[in-house]
C-alpha cells in the first residue's frame, strides 16, 4: 500500500473516532445540558482518544452544539416527529450528520451518512440506523443537491 493510501486510512479512521467520541459527548449534552468546552475538556481523556482526530472531535462538537437552534429546525423538517422526543442516541447522530452535511463540505455526503448509519447501527435502537439513512437522505438532497 503506498503512503498517501495508508496516511488517508488513517485519516478517515481517525475521523471516525472523532465521530463516535461527539456522539458519546452530544447524548451527555442532551441529558446534562452545559458550555460545549466543557464536554470537549471532559473527553479529552477519553480511553479512544489517542486514535481520534482531537481536533476534529472539537469542531463537531463545538460546531453542532454552537448551531443547535438551526440543526434543530432543519432536523423538525425532515423527521415525522419532533426532535425533543427523538431517542437521544439517533438524535445526536442526525445531529452531527446534519451539521457535516450543511457546514462540512470537505466531508462527501456518502461519507457523512455512511459514518452516521454506522454510529447508529452501532450504539442505537435496533432499527435506528434506517431512520437514521432516510433523514439524513433527504437532509443531503437538500443541502447538497450537486452532489446527490
């Protein structure tokens, strides 16, 4: 494997680390609301912390908690329910795929739902990772229609 190709592995590995790490910090925001600085102080001795994107990790979740009202409208326009009774693990994963989808260009639409899905399917309901793919579907025909 050449090492742009491992370099890149490691990259979009790291990310998904980052990923999984907001959500763990956003479903405890959700619950225990408080400065988003404080989550990213309190993760930032996270077990996994070591193999994520440090950085990344605070941009999701200093950029999800700082749009929450705008993420929050957008996501009662794409769901059949309101996002206050979401279960909180799909919330925070509809969150953060929301705010990749609309402020993270650099993140391809397919990636950004394929990461979401995964958190999801992962730490879940048994059939939240579908409801999961269709919001976040219909989020991306949206907010990126060139892509799409």
């Amino acid at each position: 494997m050449s090492t742009a190709h491992n370099e890149a592995r490691h990259y979009s590995g790291a990310r998904s680390v980052a990923r999984k790490l907001a959500l763990q910090a956003l479903y405890r925001w959700q619950l225990n609301n408080g400065p988003w600085q404080d989550l990213v102080q309190e993760f930032r001795d996270a077990d996994d912390m070591g193999r994520a994107d440090a950085e990344y990790f605070e941009q999701l979740v200093a950029g999800v908690c700082g749009a929450r009202e705008s993420l929050e409208a957008r996501l009662a326009t794409l769901t059949d329910r309101e996002p206050r009774i979401l279960d909180p693990v799909e919330h925070a994963v509809l969150l953060i795929g929301l705010y990749e989808l609309g402020s993270r260009a650099e993140v391809p639409y397919r990636v950004a739902i394929s990461e979401a899905v995964s958190l999801a399917r992962r730490f879940g309901a048994t059939d939240g990772h579908k409801y999961v793919n269709a919001v976040l579907d219909r989020a991306a025909r949206e907010l990126r229609p060139e892509e799409h």
